[in-house]
C-alpha cells in the first residue's frame, strides 16, 4: 500500500466508525447518556464530547475556557486534566446539543480531511497537550482512526451494542496496537534478554505473532511461529484490545509457560495513554 492509499484507508476507516457512532446515538434514550464506560470517570456523553473536542483541535478552534471541578478522583496527571478540560465543559449539554455538535464537526472535519493539502509524510502535531509531538501526516490520521474506533467500542460495551470489531478501522487498530508489542514485552514487562513471547488472537480479528528480546533487551515482532516459547498467550480479539488500551481484562487470558513473566507482561500490557 502506497503512503496515499494508507491516508485515504485511514479516512475512510474514521468516517465509518464516526458514522457507527452517530447511528449508535441517534435513537438513544436521554437516560443511556449517563451510562458508565470503560473509561475511568467518563461516561457515554463523556466519550462523546471526547470526540467532539479533539477533531475541533484539529480543525483549529480555541480550546474551552473552563475550570476543572477540584474532586474529579480520574483526573490525575497533566495529560487527564488537558483531555477533561472539554469534557467537562460539555457535561450541562443535552443530547440533542452533543449530537448536533457531533454532527457539525464530523462535516467540517471530512471537508477539510477532502481539502488536504498535506503529503503522506507532512510533519504536522498532535492534538494531545503535554504529549504532543510532530508526526507524519499519515501517523496522526492512523492514530485518530485508533482513538475514535476505541472508543466506538467503549460506547457499544456501555450501551450493550456489539458490532463494527472486524471494520476497517478495527484492522488499522490492529496494526497500530502490533507496533507497540515488543516495548510492552521487553521494555514495560521488563522480559530479558533471549525471551520469546507469543500471541495467539482468535475472534473477528486473527493473528499469531511472536515477540522476541534480543541481546541488547529490545524486542522485535514477527510472525514466525516458535516451537517452545517462554510464555504463549491465547485470548480473544476483543480481549486484547481491551488489554493493550487499558480496558481491563473481561474475559479469561490462556497464559503457558513462565507464569511470573505472563503476570507481568498482563499487568505492564497497556499500549495507550
């Protein structure tokens, strides 16, 4: 796939799963807004305004101007209180107010996503406060697709509405999540040197992968099947994507091997802010 057709992929996965989403909400009871998520503290309107205020950053509206409630127990660090800042703000809007916002932004950002003049590889930076960085072009429409199709799933889990886990965006995920396996392994998990570590994933999503720690304590991802790994994983698909973006563990992990190593690299799993 050429840089072009990977932006384009990537646009035409954001627009479907922010289509999925608005689907999701047209029909939503006022009560379900409230319904509590995955997300530390956020309910669904929360995700909702979540969406709504990172793609108006990078449209270029002005940030909120708003004063963060004192006893918001999730909010912890800079990173929590740059990314509630918006949410809250948008906590006195009804449902009717967040999903014509919702609506409002979605045109305005496919518009300008049309309008791009940007090349694949475009340095441009990230909507995330402390944590911005300048990545390429390509990089942040692939990280948008992540975000907004995460949370697609954080919505379906709350309101009960399985779908959209083997959708395009779901396959970008994937490969995104893949990227950041072997610092979760050899790096977070602290694996030394010589390990080898396997994924089995089955569900909607299928792959086996295998990461190895080489001499100089990084890992590498391939797909080569090891006969006698330290530990091999099997989970489903949903599973580990709850895993790896610090959703928790819903459903039972098949850990072979070194039980100690496995515990850790579980507990050192998330791959997300």
């Amino acid at each position: 796939m050429t840089d072009n057709q990977t932006v384009q992929a990537c646009v035409d996965a954001w627009t479907q799963s922010i289509e999925s989403i608005s689907e999701l909400l047209a029909a939503l009871p006022t009560d379900s807004w409230n319904r509590a998520t995955d997300c530390p503290g956020w309910s669904v309107r929360d995700i909702v305004s979540h969406i709504i205020a990172v793609e108006s950053e990078l449209l270029g509206d002005p940030r909120p101007i708003h004063s963060l409630p004192r006893d918001l127990r999730h909010v912890t660090t800079e990173f929590a209180r740059y990314v509630e800042l918006p949410v809250d703000k948008r906590r006195c809007h009804t449902p009717i107010e967040l999903t014509s916002e919702l609506d409002y932004v979605f045109i305005r950002r496919s518009r300008a996503l049309r309008d791009s003049r940007h090349e694949p590889g475009d340095p441009v930076r990230t909507p995330t406060g402390p944590l911005a960085r300048e990545v390429p072009y390509w990089a942040l429409l692939r990280q948008r697709v992540l975000d907004v199709w995460v949370h697609e799933q954080d919505l379906r889990r709350a309101l009960g509405e399985t779908g959209n886990l083997d959708s395009p965006a779901a396959l970008i995920t994937r490969d995104v999540l893949l990227e950041g396996l072997p610092k979760a392994v050899a790096k977070q998990a602290g694996a030394p040197a010589g390990t080898v570590v396997s994924f089995d994933v089955t569900g909607p999503v299928e792959f086996l992968r295998t990461v190895r720690v080489g001499a100089d304590g990084r890992g590498t991802l391939d797909e080569r099947v090891s006969l006698a790994p330290d530990v091999q994983f099997t989970m489903d698909w949903e599973t580990y994507v709850r895993l790896a973006c610090g959703r928790g563990r819903p459903n039972p992990v098949e850990a072979e091997g070194d039980q100690e190593l496995a515990a850790r690299v579980l507990a050192n799993f998330a791959l997300t802010p």
